[in-house]
C-alpha cells in the first residue's frame, strides 16, 4: 500500500487530469497556420478596395470639378487658393447660358443629328448583320473580314474625302450631310455587334414560325426582332454617344452663321472661347446643362435592357 502511494506521488502534475494542461507547440503551429491564408485574403481585399476608391475618385472628381465651376462666380479655372467649394456659389453662370447663348438650339441640333444617325445606323445595321448571320452566300467571310479592316482605319483618315463628298453633293454646312457622314461611319461596329446577338438567338425559332405558316419576313418581325431588342438598344446608345461626343468632322462640315445657331453643341461649346480668353464658367454650366437630357434618356432607355430571353425557349 505504502509503495502504490510512493510511486502515485511521483506522477508529474503536469499531467492531464491534475488540473494542469502540457503544452502543446502543435496547437500553436495550427493555428499560425490558419490565420496565414485569413491575414492574405484581408490584405488582398483591402487592396481591391482601395483600387476601387482610387479609380472611384479619378472618374467622380472631374464631374465635380465642372459642376464646382459652374457655381463659381468668375470664369477662371486656375487660382492661387485651393478650393474644393466655391466660397460664393452662383447661378449667374447658369443664367447666362440660357438667356445669353444659342444653348436651346444647339442641344436641338445636337438630338436632330444624333437621333437620324442613330435611326438610320441601327436599320441599316440591324438588315445587314441579319444577312450576314443566318445567310450563307459567296462573298460573306470575305465582308466580315473587309468590315473589320474599314473599322482599323481611324476616321480621321477620310476628312479630305468627306469634305469632297459632301463639297459634291451640296451638303456642306448642312446638318443632313452631318448625319450621313456618321451614319455610315457608325455601320461597322453596329453590325459586328448586332450580329453577334443574333447569333445567339437560335434558327429555330423561326423555323417553327415559318412552319407555323409565317413569311421570312414575318418571322423575322415577330420573332428575331423582339428577342434582339437588347443588343438594337445597346447599338443605339453607343452610335448615339459616339455622334455626340464627335468634334472633328462636325467641325469640317458645320460653319457657325451670324448667331452660331446652326452648330451642335460641342462646337457650340468650342466657339465660345476666343485667342486670349476661354470664359469656363460659362463653358462648364452649359456642359452641365446639357448633360441632364441625355442622363434622363439614358436612365429611360436602360428598361430596355433585358438578358435570358430565349434560355430554354429551344429543348435539346
């Protein structure tokens, strides 16, 4: 008995079950390792976050700098005080724009070219990408390919044959000259890219309506159309911006009149500085002004965006 009580009493009480835990260095090596790849994946996404601040703040901060601008009560851009807030916002700028400038005129001109490029871009885009996506004929991989070569060559490229085109035809310093010049110059990318929508919108579909006793025509109206509302609308909006945002070939062909009335608005914009002053109170408020049309209709013309129109419509 004596002896079973000498060799208990000389059990380490380190020992589990004495009240004490041993220490255990693989415990620790766990959890060093668990909280590496945790230590990782918070790194890498703050530096996500703070790449999307960055580019958030370079694409926000001149929206606001023009917006800061209009307010300001002067027409200079640069001074010597840094400030992010104009110290006396106004709306003179504002007033002056509307009451003092063609303003009105050349934001109408600007939506009469514009909207008739855009209408005529989109059909002729819309019948020729159709063609050249359910259609097999000689010639077709030798169009597509002389498409994207005409798309390579920068626009700029043909001023001096535009200018002799219309120069011919009667149409320079004419608003419809303006519009067939960006009418055709927009065809490329609006084919390319309706076609690549119809593409995916399978045969089909037309199929059974022509079986069901519809024309080519009829099929393609009541079938084809309605399903490409999407990729038409999208073509619309980048054949629209890209006649909006355009200064050269406006400049080529648009001469201002005696109250420069007859100008699209960028130009508009441009004729308003001079060789020894450029009034940017003036220039941002009428940019401003302009630009809330065009976000309402952008903000209209997103409903038309719609995805997952056909999944399913089509088994096997």
């Amino acid at each position: 008995m004596n002896e079973r009580t000498t060799e208990m009493s000389n059990i380490p009480s380190s020992l589990p079950g004495r009240g004490m835990s041993i220490p255990s260095t693989t415990s620790t090596q766990t959890r060093s390792a668990v909280s590496r790849p945790h230590l990782a994946s918070t790194l890498s996404l703050a530096g996500i976050y703070l790449f999307l601040i960055i580019m958030t703040v370079f694409a926000l901060f001149p929206l606001y700098y023009v917006l800061q601008a209009s307010l300001a009560g002067d027409q200079n851009l640069y001074t010597t005080d840094l400030h992010l807030i104009p110290t006396r916002p106004t709306l003179d700028n504002y007033i002056y724009a509307l009451t003092k400038l063609p303003l009105l005129a050349w934001i109408a001109n600007t939506f009469i070219v514009c909207g008739a490029t855009t209408l005529i871009g989109v059909i002729c885009s819309m019948s020729g990408a159709y063609a050249l996506s359910r259609f097999r004929f000689r010639g077709r991989e030798l169009s597509l390919t002389l498409l994207l070569t005409l798309q390579a060559f920068p626009a700029l490229l043909a001023l001096p044959a535009y200018y002799l085109l219309l120069d011919a035809l009667g149409l320079i310093n004419n608003l419809l000259g303006l519009i067939l010049v960006y009418a055709g110059g927009q065809l490329v990318f609006g084919c390319w890219n309706i076609k690549g929508y119809f593409d995916t919108i399978p045969v089909e579909l037309e199929q059974a309506a022509m079986i069901d006793g519809a024309s080519h025509l009829q099929a393609f109206l009541r079938v084809t159309l309605p399903l490409s509302i999407p990729a038409l609308i999208a073509s619309a909006m980048f054949i629209f911006l890209a006649g909006w945002n355009e200064f050269a070939i406006a400049n080529l062909v648009l001469n201002a009149n005696d109250t420069g009335s007859n100008l699209t608005f960028i130009l508009g914009v441009y004729s308003l500085q001079s060789d020894f002053r450029t009034p940017w109170g003036y220039f941002a408020a009428s940019s401003v002004l302009v630009t809330l049309p065009l976000l309402l209709l952008f903000l209209y013309a997103q409903r038309f965006f719609q995805s997952g129109l056909t999944i399913g419509s089509v088994k096997g």
